[in-house]
C-alpha cells in the first residue's frame, strides 16, 4: 500500500485536492455540462417520449451519482481505500457508455424533427445535443485516466 500512495498518481484525492487533481478536476465540468443537458431536454420537446426519457434519465442519473460522488471525496470518505479506485472507474465507464447512447439518440431524435416544431424548440435541441457530446467526451476522458489510476492501483 505504501508505494501506491507515495507515487500520488493510484490514490483518490480528498478535500479539496479534488478540484486540483486530474482527472478528479473534470468532476466540476461533468456536474456543470450534466446539468445544462438535464436542463435544455427537460425544456425541449422530443418528437419520441421515450428517448427524452433516456436522455432525461441518464442526464439526471449522472448529474446526481457525480454530485455524490463529489461529496464523499471532499469528505474523504474512500479513506483512500483502492476499492473506491475500482467504483470511481466503473462509475466513468458506465456514465460515458450511457451518456453517449443518450447524445446519439438525441441527436437522432433532433434530425428527424418535422414540421409542426417552432426554430426555438428545434434550437434547444440542438444545444443539449451539443452539451451531451461535451458531457459525454468529459466523462471518456474521465474513465481512461480512471482506468489508468486503476491499473496502477
């Protein structure tokens, strides 16, 4: 356990060495794009209820699990336990896979719109299109240097 906490880079930061540590830094711009996401779809209209509901559900799955996950290591509650390193990665991964299965999807969902939608709605669309690739990019970025913390670990 000694030499992975002495190399700094296999070990979950706590307090706020969280906001200073990369990949932990791109918790602040998950939460904040997560968000814009949750917003512009919960505003928009979808010609498919069901995939603004996938959109809605992974946008506000994630926004809460990466809110949470903010809190306990500001907390320090992993204790600096590896098992924690091993949650963080499978967290990322499977945030990433979901997010871009939604970006896809709204994307999908955006390009079919037809008439009977106004430009403000087909715009709004377009912007949480945008800001789900952007979550979805800080989310893979995230998994793969959590992965590589992990295999470190």
């Amino acid at each position: 356990m000694a030499p992975a906490a002495a190399s700094g880079g296999s070990t979950l930061p706590s307090g706020f060495s969280v906001f200073t540590t990369f990949p932990d830094l791109l918790f602040v711009f998950e939460f904040i794009f997560g968000g814009l996401v949750w917003i512009l779809v919960a505003s928009s209209l979808v010609p498919w209820p069901l995939v603004q509901g996938w959109v809605m559900f992974v946008s506000v799955f994630c926004f809460v699990a990466t809110t949470t996950l903010i809190i306990l290591y500001l907390i320090g509650a992993h204790g600096g336990e590896t098992s924690w390193v091993t949650l963080d990665a499978a967290y990322h991964c499977t945030a990433a896979l979901f997010y871009l299965s939604a970006s896809v999807l709204e994307a999908l969902a955006t390009i079919t719109m037809q008439d009977g939608f106004t430009y403000r709605h087909y715009h709004e669309n377009i912007a949480a299109v945008v800001f789900s690739y952007v979550a979805t990019l800080l989310y893979v970025v995230h998994a793969v240097f959590s992965l590589i913390r992990w295999k470190s670990s």
